[in-house]
C-alpha cells in the first residue's frame, strides 16, 4: 500500500450504501438519508439545522427503500461539518438476520 498501512479499527461489520439505495433515519418530522449501518450504529447526512451534540440521545425508525422498518434509540457519538454527517451509537443492536438482508439486497443491486 505505497507505504502506508491501513488499519480498519471497526468491530462491526459496515454496509455503505449509494445514492440511490440509502435507506432514510425519520426522526421526528426530519427524515434524514443513511451512508451506512452496522449492528451498532449508523451513520447519516444531516442539515445545517441540526443542534445534536455528542452524548444527546436520538430515536426514531430506519426505513429502507423496500417498505422495510426498524425502531432504532441511540446516543450520538460524532458530529462532522464537512461532510455534514452525524454518527449515531445505537442502545439496541441491530439484528444480524437484518444486516445479512440487507448485504445481500446490496450486492444484488450492485450486479444490476
């Protein structure tokens, strides 16, 4: 790697989603577009009036591009201004059967 070793220091396994495919984090009366999930966080763009500091609890529903839903509670963890993004720890894991569905519902999308 010309030197430069990268070292992944994530626990959890990480879905990365495009544009088009990401699912939406409804929050309230925000509904905000998922970059990617884990069992024990997302991460999510967020707008410029967002107020959230580390620490602050967030709940609210993941919901895919399928119709699918998952009740979601966590604690934010980081907050970014460029890129405008907010990470979420979440209390409550989400379940591997979900993460397998949707690691698979990615690939298939990538094979088009």
């Amino acid at each position: 790697m010309s030197g430069v070793e990268f070292k992944n220091r994530r626990r959890n396994f990480r879905i990365g989603y495009t544009r088009d495919d990401r699912p939406r984090f409804a929050c309230g009366d925000d509904l905000f577009e998922v970059l990617d999930i884990s069992e024990t966080g997302i991460r999510f763009l967020r707008h410029y009036l967002f107020t959230l500091k580390p620490g602050e609890p967030m709940a609210g529903v993941l919901k895919f591009p399928d119709g699918r839903t998952f009740p979601i509670e966590g604690l934010v963890s980081r907050v970014t201004f460029s890129p405008m993004v907010c990470a979420l720890s979440l209390v409550v894991r989400v379940p591997l059967t979900l993460m397998m569905e949707e690691q698979r519902k990615v690939l298939l999308r990538g094979r088009g």
